[in-house]
C-alpha cells in the first residue's frame, strides 16, 4: 500500500491512495445479533480511505452503523450527534422542538443501553445544536440512524487513521528550536526590526503608510502563544507598536481521559502557535527581530489545539469552544486558523457556522503535505464555504509551495518560498526571546492573509466583511477572475488599503 506521510509546517496529515482490498462492509439488519464484529482499525481505515478518495470527506452520518459503531467503539465510546433541521448548526435559545430531538438521543441510549442520561452525557453544547454521548451498543447506532431530526452521527473520538499511516501523529507542525536567518530573507527597517523578503514582494511595507492595522482585534486558534516569547507578551508594544494588548486563552483539554474538563491553559508547548502569531502581529520592534504584517494590531490567541491536527476529542472540542468565544467578542474581526483535519467534524463546522454568522472573517489553511496527491484538495475547515481558503507558492511565478496544497477552493496565495532553496521560508520570532526561526507552508500563508485582512480593515473599519473581502478579491493578481487552483492569486497589500 502506497503511503503518503504528511509532516505540515501548517496542516499535517496522512492520506493513504490504495485501492486494494476495500471489500463490501454490510449492512446489519434490523434484527441483529449484539455479537456483530467489531471492525478492527485496519477495516475502518480502508474506509475512509475510499471515501476521502471517492468524495474527498467522509459523512459519517451515511456510513454503514457496523462502521460507525466501531469507529465509536475504537474512539472513547463517544458519539457526537448533531441534531435539528439540516444546517440548523447552532441556537441561541433551544426551541422545544430542539429539546425534543437532544432529549429523544438519551432516551434511545437509555432504551437501548439502560444507560441514564447522566451516565452517557458527555457534554451538550449550549450554542451548537450538538451533544457527545458514551454509548456501547451497535443497535444504539442503528435506533439514531432511523431516529427524526438528526443532522449528523460522528466518532468525535477517532483519530486512528493518520495514527496507523504515520506511526505517530503527536506534534505534528511543532518546532521550538531556533535558526540562522540568511540575511538576504529580511532587511533592516526602523527602529531595528526586520522585515520578512515576501512582505515587499506583496507590499506590505508601502501599505503601512495608510494602515498598521491600529483598532483591529485579530483572533488566532492554535497551539497558543510561548511564554517564553517577550515580543509576544510583556514586549508586544515595543519599538514602533504602541496601544495594542495580546490576550492569551485555553480551550484544550489536555488529560488522558476523555470526558476531563482539564484545560490545559495558554501556553504554548508546540511552537507552531507562536509563529502564527509572530507573522500576524509581532512588533515592529527595537531588537533586530522579525515584524509582523499587522504590527499595529490587537491579537486574542487561543489554545486550541496541542498541534496542526485536529486528531483526537480534545482538540476538536478545543477548536469549537474557541470559535465560539472569538464569534462572541464584538471585537474581534478575523479569525485566523493555520489548523485542520483531512475530513470535516460536525462540532467545528457547528462552530465555524457560529462564528461566520456573527460577522467574523475566517481565514484558513488550504493544506500542506510532504508529498503532493494529484487527487487531494483543500482539507477542512478551508474547504468550507465560510472559510476564506490560502495557499502557498513559491517565487518563481504561480508555483505551489513544495509542501502546499492548491485546487478550486483556494481563494489566494502568499509567496513564501525561494524557489532555489525550499528552507528558506519566512522569517518569524522564535519559541524563546531573542530567537528567531523560518516557517512555510498554507499556514504561514495564512497567518499573513490575516495580517493583510487587519491593515484593510483598519483601513476601513466601518466595512462589513463582505466589504473587506471584497476589497482583497479586487487586490488580487487575477481579479475580476479566479485561477483554477490559486483563486484570485497574490494580493497586493497597498491596492488593498488604498
């Protein structure tokens, strides 16, 4: 079997092509025997591996229940249910008619399992129209397949099919080691800051004559920010920034058990958050260390994740409660998310969906991998159509990063690699002070579309987003038009403030 191993600067995951031996999984029927076997991971891999290549996303919802099921059962027993009317993603108050259709899941489990309520809770989201319960039972499966008013079935808790082609998956993105920057990736610029070599290839530097992005609140899901990184804490007003806060949060459960409420806090532990956070809003400081495009800019960093890829319950949950925080500060106008996942999860296109209706531009990473599929898209939340998609490419022309995905669904680039030498990406603050480091990748991409996003807004604070938007589409290389796999292509930061 033909593996493709993804280590992401950005995204990272695994996609493996075979076609051999997918077989036929059946159907149980109505009347079954309790002693139906549990698919091994191997069986469940082989399908999602069909339908990632067949549909490029798996519904979980329309599996067959024996592969559900031992999805679940491989997962932490746990099964998100999506409930209400279709795309009914979220409530700010529950109807009756929504209380119904959460309640009649527990009463199935209860019939089926003689499980309580209180014994398969998991957690029942407020705001998203979706509960997490612990179940055992294949026919608890079949009984919510039939059951009204159900969006979506999914094994929140499976993560056993990049684990099985990678061998490991844990740090994924993460890097806290610091680099020798070539000096011919960055200038000096008053009053001794550095300036990444893409920001002038996309104007970054003749757009800060009209906007630094002063006013704009800038929201960032990922690993979280270093405390160890003084330009992004204590320091964030340094040398030419002045008036603008960072604010440090933490979604992520970090616990052995499942079901914990344990959140691990702020902090970062991977890295890749902090570099994130350095190309949307480092400052433009004193000490001879890397700007960011926004340095003006207000900056909310969440702790969502413990690396790129949204693997296991914890992050998945970590993702959506950090939406849904960033959706309610009236504040914040863009969130920036250089995270994913190969398929889609209810819970966070639930959150996504929150987020996107209460004004909020989503910016996020089309996909990076080592090796490039011919087949394989954009991976999601980029792949949704509330989410602004980024890309990639190198300095050669329209040339896809080596590790960056491109397709349909991508609606601009950011050049980020020297064609002659694919280490050289673009220079970002280091995990420790006085440290810097390179990163690539969708996700560098897209932590700089979000700079450019705040420097228009800024520019223009009254627009809605549609307007924003609007304002980097008409800034794009190929604007009135779209590339077949770049979008509208590279911005052009100064048409956009202008």
């Amino acid at each position: 079997m033909k593996k493709i191993i993804i280590l992401a600067l950005g995204l990272i995951f695994v996609l493996s092509c075979s076609k051999d031996n997918l077989g036929e999984i059946e159907e149980p029927d109505a009347e079954f025997s309790e002693s139906q076997k549990l698919l091994s991971i191997s069986e469940i891999n082989k399908y999602i591996e069909t339908e990632l290549k067949q549909n490029n996303d798996v519904d979980w919802t329309k599996a067959p229940a024996v592969v559900l099921w031992s999805a679940v059962m491989h997962g932490g027993e746990v099964l998100s249910v999506g409930y209400g009317e279709k795309d009914e993603s979220f409530s700010i108050q529950k109807t009756s008619r929504l209380n119904d259709a959460r309640d009649n899941v527990y009463k199935i489990i209860q019939s089926v399992e003689g499980a309580s309520k209180s014994n398969s809770l998991v957690s029942a989201d407020e705001i998203l129209n979706v509960t997490d319960v612990k179940i055992s039972s294949l026919q608890t499966i079949v009984e919510l397949q039939k059951a009204p008013q159900i969006r979506y079935l999914e094994p929140i808790g499976y993560g056993s099919y990049l684990e099985e082609a990678s061998g490991q998956q844990k740090s994924a993105g993460c890097s806290q080691s610091g680099q020798s920057i070539n000096s011919g990736d960055y200038r000096v610029i008053s009053p001794n800051a550095w300036l990444p070599w893409n920001f002038d290839v996309h104007k970054v530097p003749q757009a800060w004559n009209y906007s630094t992005g002063a006013g704009i609140t800038v929201g960032l899901i990922d690993t979280g920010i270093s405390a160890s990184q003084n330009l992004l804490g204590s320091g964030f007003n340094d040398g030419d920034s002045n008036g603008r806060t960072v604010q440090k949060f933490g979604t992520f459960i970090d616990s052995p058990w499942w079901w914990s409420d344990n959140i691990d806090g702020p902090n970062d532990k991977c890295g890749h958050g902090t570099q994130m956070a350095s190309a949307i809003a480092s400052p433009r400081n004193n000490d001879f260390m890397p700007v960011g495009v926004a340095y003006n800019s207000n900056l909310v960093a969440y702790r969502g994740t413990e690396d790129v890829v949204l693997n296991d319950y914890h992050e998945r949950k970590g993702v959506s409660n950090a939406l849904k925080a960033l959706g309610n500060r009236s504040d914040v106008k863009i969130i920036s998310m250089s995270v994913g996942y190969p398929w889609s999860i209810g819970n966070v296109k639930d959150a996504v969906k929150y987020a996107y209706g209460k004004g909020k531009m989503i910016i996020a990473a089309g996909g990076t991998s080592t090796t490039f599929t011919n087949w394989y898209g954009v991976i999601f939340p980029a792949s949704m159509a509330e989410a602004i998609a980024i890309t990639g490419i190198k300095d050669n022309g329209y040339n896809r990063c080596d590790i960056c995905h491109d397709g349909s669904k991508i609606d601009f680039t950011i050049v980020m690699q020297r064609a002659g030498d694919a280490n050289r990406t673009v220079p970002v603050l280091g995990f420790n002070t006085g440290t810097q480091a390179y990163v690539g990748g969708s996700s560098v991409a897209t932590a700089t579309t979000a700079g450019i996003a705040a420097l228009v807004w800024a520019r223009n604070p009254s627009m809605t987003r549609d307007q924003v938007l609007d304002k980097l589409k008409r800034a794009g290389e190929f604007y009135p038009n779209r590339n077949s796999k770049f979008g509208y292509g590279n911005i052009d930061a100064l048409k956009a403030v202008q």
